[in-house]
C-alpha cells in the first residue's frame, strides 16, 4: 500500500486553493450573472493581489450589470493608494466605453462621472487632513 506524505499532501491543497482562487475573464461573465456574483465582482475589484487588468475587468462588470452601490463601496474599501492606482488605470477605459457609446446610460459617461466623484472626494479627503 502506498502512502502519502503528508507534506506532499499539504502542498497538493494549497496548489489547488492557488488555482482556486485566480479571477479570469470567464469567471468574471459569470459572476455578472449569479447571485453571489456581485460580490465576487467587488471582491476582486478590492483584491490588491489581482492584476490590475482583471481589478479594472471587475469594476466595469459591476458598471455593466448596474451595481452602482458595491462599486462605490469597492473604492470606499481600498487603501487610499490603492484606489487611486485603479482610479488611474480604470478611467481611459471607461472614457473608451463612453466613446463606443456602450453601456447603454450605465456605462460611458455615467461610470466617468462617478469616478471623478470618487476622485474629488479623495481631494476633498486629502484637503481635509492637511
């Protein structure tokens, strides 16, 4: 009979909870589209260890399935810092969207618009401090 280590064993399900735990395209459509998917969406949106392309993928979903709630409460989440680098990385691509005219009134120039609400609330919050 042949045994398993257990070392060997724990590694196998940390490999397996790595491979688990990565956020895709795929998974992202459907998480547009389940109840629970919400929440992923933000959860990968706040999630500093997701690449920025899926961060960005994530908060445009919620845009794309009119969540406007758990995408304010995303950057609400996140460190300062953090938020401003997906601020950064998010806008030309919501600009594109505007100009595609896609979205629909949810997307484009709404999702522009909040962001720089979430923008100058950030000044207004470093305003405040200094």
């Amino acid at each position: 009979m042949h045994t398993v280590r257990p070392l060997t064993l724990m590694l196998l399900l940390i490999l397996l909870a790595l491979v688990g735990c990565s956020v895709d395209q795929e998974k992202i459509d459907l998480w547009k589209t389940t109840e629970n998917g919400p929440k992923k969406l933000a959860g990968a949106l706040i999630d500093p260890d997701q690449p920025m392309e899926i961060r960005c993928k994530a908060a445009i979903a919620l845009i794309e399935i009119n969540n406007w709630d758990l995408y304010r409460e995303s950057f609400q989440k996140m460190e300062k810092g953090d938020a401003q680098k997906v601020i950064a990385a998010l806008a030309p691509q919501l600009a594109l969207l505007e100009v595609a005219g896609e979205g629909r009134g949810v997307g484009g120039q709404g999702a522009v618009l909040e962001l720089a609400h979430l923008v100058g609330h950030a000044v207004e919050e470093d305003a405040v401090v200094r």
